[in-house]
C-alpha cells in the first residue's frame, strides 16, 4: 500500500489566517457577539464595543474582542453575564 505524506505548509496557513475573507469573518463574527451582549445589558451605559486586530500567536492571524466601556456595562457583565450569555 502506497503510503500519502502530507507536508504542512506553514506559509501558506499565515496567508488564509491573514486574508481579508479571515478578517471579515471574525469581524462579523465579533460584532454578532457585541450586539447579543449589548441586548443582554439592562443597565445603560454605552454597552460593550467589538474590535477586531492581528495576534501575533503562530506568526500572526485576525482576532476579535468584546469589551465593556463604562462601569454600567462592566456590571452587567460581572452580576448579569451579559456577554457570557453573548456566546
């Protein structure tokens, strides 16, 4: 039996983490989440904001967080779980 060999392309990976196919949909995927705790977030404020940039983990990729902005949104995330509730 004919053995296959697959050699991993480590270059080829940076390009597909680092498109802009990759960054749209961790953008969409990111403010998805931010609008959901935004909902969840009964307590005013200016809510949460989504940002999206490049890590440098594994020589780079997109990657997207959700934060809170104010103390009103800080505290719907820590007594409500307003953004855990988002995932």
């Amino acid at each position: 039996m004919k053995q296959t060999r697959i050699v991993f392309n480590s270059e080829g990976f940076r390009q597909i983490l680092l498109s802009d196919g990759c960054k749209s949909l961790v953008e969409q995927t990111t403010q998805g989440i931010c609008e959901k705790a935004n909902a969840n977030n009964s307590r005013g404020g200016d809510g949460f904001r989504a940002t999206t940039q490049v890590g440098g983990y594994g020589g780079g990729r997109w990657i997207g967080f959700v934060s809170s902005t104010d103390k009103q949104s800080s505290a719907a995330q820590s007594e409500d779980q307003a953004l855990t509730r988002a995932l």
